[in-house]
C-alpha cells in the first residue's frame, strides 16, 4: 500500500465486503472456488525462518485479497506477558509494525512502553501515517515481537487509535480525508506488518505531551522510528520471500503459502541458483521502489509491486480490450475492468538500471463476476490507476505473487545478489517470470 501516491493503490481496501454477499458465484467460479495450499516436503520439519501466510476473509468475516501472518507481541523483557495477534496483513509497499489497539488485550497494552522523546522531558512519540483519502493515528511504544522462530526486542510499534492519543494534530488530519477506522470488524484486519525494500516507516512524527497531541510535525528524523520488525532479527534480518500457488481466475476460497525471513542467509532462502531474475530499483522522494512497465507500446515509469494493493492498476491504451464495468462498481470504489471473458495479457518489467527485461503473463477478468463470488483469493481484478489517465503508474498487486517465489531485499542489507555480497543500490526485487 502506497503512501501519497494514487486512489487506486488504496481503494482496494475497500474490498472488505466481496466475500460478505453469500450470493451465487456461477458454475465457473464454482469450480475454482475449493482452498488452496502449498504441500510441505514430507517430513520436513517447521523452519525457524518461516511462517504460513494465509488468504481468507480476515477477523471480520468479510475481507479479500489480504495476506496474513501471526505476530506475537510481548511487554519489553517480559516473555510472560505476551499475546499472539492473528490476521497482521503484510503490504510489501510499507514499512514498520501497525497494530490496532482494540487488537491487544488490557494487560498486554498497559505494559507496552511509550517511546520517550529524547529531546523534551516528559514527551512521548505518536506516528501519523497519511494517504491521498485517508489517515491513521497512534501512539509509538516498545514492543519484544516474536513471528515464528524469530524474535525482535525493543521494537517500536505503532497501536493504531490509541484511545490514550485520541486528539489528532491538525497538520495530520487536514487535507488527508477521513481518519482510518482501525477496528478490525471495519478494517478487516488486526494490524499491518510491512515488508518494503526500505524497513524505515517514513510517516510524520509528533512528540505528545501526557495530556495529548497539539503540536506539529517533528522536522528532525526521530532517535527510534517505527521499523519492521524482520529488520532486528539477528541472522534473518536482510529481505523476506513470500511463495503462494498458482490461483484459476476468478480465484480461490482461501489460499495458504509461507514468508521466510532473510535472503542468503539459510539453506532455505538461497536467491543464487534459483533461477529468479533480479530487477534493481529507483527510490523516490516518498521511498517507494520503482521498475518500469512496457505494456501495449507504452511505458509506465512509476511500477511497484505490491502485497497490500487488491488489483492490477493501471490505465490501458486500448479502451475496446478492458472496458470499464457497466454498474461502475462505485461501492468498490469503481474503475474497474469488464471485459466480457477473461483477458491474457502480456507486459515487460524492467529493472532500474536496464540489465533485466522480461515479458510477464497475466489476466484480467469481468470484475462483476469476480466480486459476486465468495472468494478471499481473487483473481483477474484489474481497475483503472486514478492518475489522469497518464500511462505512467503500473501496480503489480498480491494477485501477480500467485504462483511465484517472491524476493524483497531490504535497502543496505548485505546480500548475495550483489557483487561479493553487496546490496544492489536501494535494493531489489526478484522472482521467476
């Protein structure tokens, strides 16, 4: 989920009602529509870098296209106060560690530490992360966090609508729309880890006073920003990879692959010999990691691949392939693609410094019939990109990982991609064609 960016990377959070309808999903999607998981080695014990990531329909019953892993937080040395939040989304186009603070249990919450502003006494962190529609609030406190077998101390965690920080800083709110709803029966998730090449969260940072926040942005980069918590592991700390089987169009009812932490660093994370391109990338002033995109003669400059975007966003040059839906969809948030069947496509992906060029397969659906159907592993949604209908922005969503083993290096983590193990500038994303 990009930040400052475009509707269309955002607005697919608002599918958190395609699985709610109970109506009838049609004899094809019928019979795709059986759950999916990938089989382990037989007897291959359970790795200690690695974790299920699951696809269903969240904590509210009623979500889509979001992929979930467990977090167990703990009270900072405390491995007796700890609780396990189930449903944290990950989103590869984010960083840091959110938790929606109805998410965690009274105990847990009252021993989590406010993070103390080093510069004025008495004064505590808040994080506000801010979209093009929308913004979410909370506090900053020190979290120990475990995910499968590894583990972070001191982790700074941001709890989503912390009632203790209700009052939200003007400079935050304005011009950002409306406020996130955190709750996990409105969100349909409990928290949000991310996995982005650049582990730092970028958002504003306020130093709040007990009473609550009133001031502005913090100017200086803060002592202890929200990080991701793979980024303090001790050995698996450079990259994750997420694997997902292959889904059918129009998708699946639940699908259930695994992220492994680090790249280089175990015998079940190796990148050398797996035959997986690597596709160096450009940041930008808002820390996103940009390819390039050659999609019917035309280049889109501004490509991210993306776990927390829902669909294929993306402005076509030929109008009479994808046709926008007839009913617009506009509780979805509309734009999207209804081609009367299934669609195949085809389009390059280019790494930054040029060196990597290959042709990527994907479809595009009738929309209408795939948001009828009871699925949370959707497949063949594509929309419009919400940028001036400029051929410039390509989002390549969780539905391009199906069937893929995906690579997201962490920005100045050493890895074996580069040259005597060196990271690839600002990092890299790499995976099979």
């Amino acid at each position: 989920m990009r930040k400052l960016l475009t509707i269309a990377a955002l607005h697919g959070l608002l599918l958190m009602t395609a699985c709610s309808d109970g109506g009838s999903s049609g004899a094809a999607a019928s019979a795709n529509s059986a759950p999916l998981a990938m089989a382990p080695a037989a007897g291959a014990p359970a790795a200690a870098n690695v974790v299920p990531l699951v696809i269903d329909s969240g904590p509210n019953k009623a979500t889509s296209l979001r992929p979930f892993i467990s977090v167990t937080l703990c009270a900072p040395g405390d491995p007796s106060n700890c609780q396990t939040i189930d449903h944290v989304m990950v989103d590869t186009g984010s960083s840091g560690l959110h938790i929606a603070s109805s998410a965690v249990n009274a105990k847990l919450k009252q021993a989590l530490k406010p993070i103390a502003d080093p510069k004025v006494s008495g004064n505590v962190l808040a994080l506000c992360e801010q979209y093009v529609t929308s913004f979410n609030w909370g506090s900053l406190v020190s979290a120990d966090v475990q995910i499968g077998g590894e583990s972070a101390a001191a982790v700074p965690t941001q709890l989503q609508d912390d009632p203790s920080f209700s009052k939200v800083p003007a400079d935050c709110s304005d011009g950002h729309g409306t406020q996130s709803n955190s709750d996990p029966a409105v969100a349909g998730v409990n928290g949000l880890i991310g996995a982005s090449l650049d582990g730092v969260d970028n958002g504003s940072y306020y130093s709040c006073p007990a009473a609550g926040c009133t001031g502005t942005e913090l100017n200086a980069p803060v002592a202890t920003p929200s990080v991701s918590p793979q980024t303090k592991f001790a050995v698996d700390n450079n990259g994750v990879i997420i694997d997902l089987p292959a889904v059918p169009v129009p998708g699946v009812t639940t699908l259930t692959g695994s992220m492994t932490f680090g790249i280089g660093t175990q015998s079940n994370n190796q990148l050398q010999g797996v035959a997986a391109k690597v596709y160096p990338v450009l940041t930008n002033v808002f820390g996103n990691a940009l390819l390039k995109t050659t999609f019917s003669g035309h280049d889109y400059n501004y490509t991210f691949i993306d776990s927390g975007s829902a669909y294929y966003s993306f402005n076509t040059p030929d109008v009479a392939l994808l046709p926008q839906c007839p009913s617009n969809l506009a509780s979805y948030g509309g734009g999207f693609y209804c081609p009367a069947s299934a669609v195949a496509l085809s389009a390059v992906l280019t790494g930054n410094d040029g060196t990597v060029s290959v042709p990527m397969d994907f479809s595009i659906g009738n929309a209408e019939q795939i948001l009828s159907t009871n699925n949370a592993a959707l497949n063949g949604l594509g929309s419009v990109s919400f940028d001036g209908g400029a051929l410039n922005v390509f989002d390549w969503p969780l539905q391009f990982f199906y069937g893929r083993r995906m690579y997201f290096s962490v920005k100045n983590g050493k890895t074996s991609a580069g040259p005597d193990g060196k990271q690839i500038g600002n990092g890299f994303y790499a995976f099979k064609s």
